[in-house]
C-alpha cells in the first residue's frame, strides 16, 4: 500500500465505490443471515447484535476496496 492517505479517498472513490458496495451487499447479507439469522427469527436481536451486524458489511466493502486499490497500483 502506498499510504494510508491514498487508500482512505479509494474508500469513497467513483472508481472503486460501486463495485465494493454490489460485494458488501451480497457478500454482507449472505453472512448476516449465517451469523444474525436466528436472532432476527426469534427477536433477539440487541444493540450488540445490530454493531456486528453493521460490520458484517463494512468488512467486505473494506476488502474490496482493498483489492481494486491495490490491482490498480500493480498495474
């Protein structure tokens, strides 16, 4: 990685932006539903849960962003 300066305007970038938020949405729900499924279904669901849940699609959105960034400054 470059610098931390760099990737950080990649996480809003017009570039990078959309194809991690199509990832973050897929891959996120996929693992919200493994991970918090259960507890939606029997309304447990309680503010800790909710913050995981949040960075259950932060964490794919980040790796993706990651990756294009880095592809990018390969090539």
């Amino acid at each position: 990685m470059k610098s931390p300066r760099q990737f950080s305007q990649c996480l809003i970038h017009p570039e990078f932006s959309p194809t991690a938020l199509k990832v973050a949405l897929v891959v996120g729900s996929a693992l919200f539903v493994i991970n918090q499924g259960s507890a939606v279904i029997t309304g447990q669901m309680n503010r800790q849960r909710w913050l995981a849940a949040g960075i259950t699609y932060i964490v794919p959105y980040l790796v993706n962003i990651h990756g294009q960034y880095v592809s990018k400054i390969r090539h």
